[in-house]
C-alpha cells in the first residue's frame, strides 16, 4: 500500500488533493509537524495495536499518549502494539505511514478524543513521508472501518500537564 493508493482511496471522499506527499521521512510527530509548520500536536498519529479480536486502529492528538487503565477499560485487554514488522501483514501500512485510510479489511479504526479540540489534523497518507490535511468531521467520514469515538488518551489535557 502506499501513498497513491491513499490519495486513491480519499478521492471517494473528494479529498484525494489533500493528500501530500513530503520530500523527506515524516515518520516521527516531531518530523511530520516541523514538515508542515504545525504544532506536534494536530499530527494526528494513528497507532495500531493488537486485541483478542485482532488489529485495531487508534488515531490521537501528537501530544497524547496511551493511557493503559483507559485503554483496558474500553477494549478489555492490556495495550499491546503490533510490532514494526507485522505492520505490514496486520494492516497493511508500515511504520511511519500507518493510517486509517486504505489498510486491510477488518481493522476496526477508533478516534480518541484528544483530537477533537481541534479543527485541522493531518494523519499520515500511507508511507512515512506523507500525511492529509483534514477537519475533524472529514476524518471521521474518510476512516475506513470508522467503529466510533474513544478516550483512552493522557497528557493533552491542560489539567494533566
């Protein structure tokens, strides 16, 4: 899979030109929010973990992190990302590039709360110099396997810092 796939993908949506496509690795909150001169945090990192049931998909805030307790609560397993080189065979994005649009069937995509603060957030478009400048609601529509909203997510909020 890869970023002509997505931006494939995203025009069913009408959103296939929001898609860009960076000159260099943006693999890291840090590389892809320096790349499109935003705040780490509207890089909206999808992270893919493994439950009883299979793969899942988290998209969160670049400043959020996993809350373990949280994150058992709604999927009632322990946190267990899926390493690097299952990536691929899991859900069909590697590392850096993973994202909720285009990846393989049966992955359900969750969207934590820590995003909805703001308007615009930027995912990545399947490799890892890549992302997609959408709005919230946009987001929403375009995840594939959308299964709903979650809060499992720690330190974005002002009274956590």
């Amino acid at each position: 899979m890869s970023f002509e796939k997505v931006r494939e993908y995203l025009e069913q949506f009408g959103l296939g030109d929001r898609a860009i496509d960076l000159a260099q690795c943006s693999g890291t909150v840090a590389q892809a929010a320096a790349d499109l001169g935003c705040e780490e945090a509207h890089i909206a990192k999808t992270m893919a973990f493994q439950t009883k049931t299979g793969p899942i998909l988290v998209v969160l805030a670049g400043d959020a992190r996993i809350n373990n307790s949280l994150y058992k609560a709604q999927f009632g397993t322990k946190a267990v990302m899926i390493p690097p080189d299952k990536l691929v065979e899991l859900v069909g994005h590697p590392m850096g590039g993973v994202c909720p649009f285009d990846h393989l069937p049966g992955v359900p995509v969750y969207l934590d709360e820590s995003l909805r603060r703001f308007d615009i957030v930027y995912p990545a478009a399947g490799t890892d110099h890549s992302a997609v400048r959408l709005h919230i609601p946009e987001l929403e529509r375009a995840a594939q396997e959308f299964a709903g909203w979650v809060d499992i997510g720690k330190g974005w909020r002002p009274e956590e810092s």
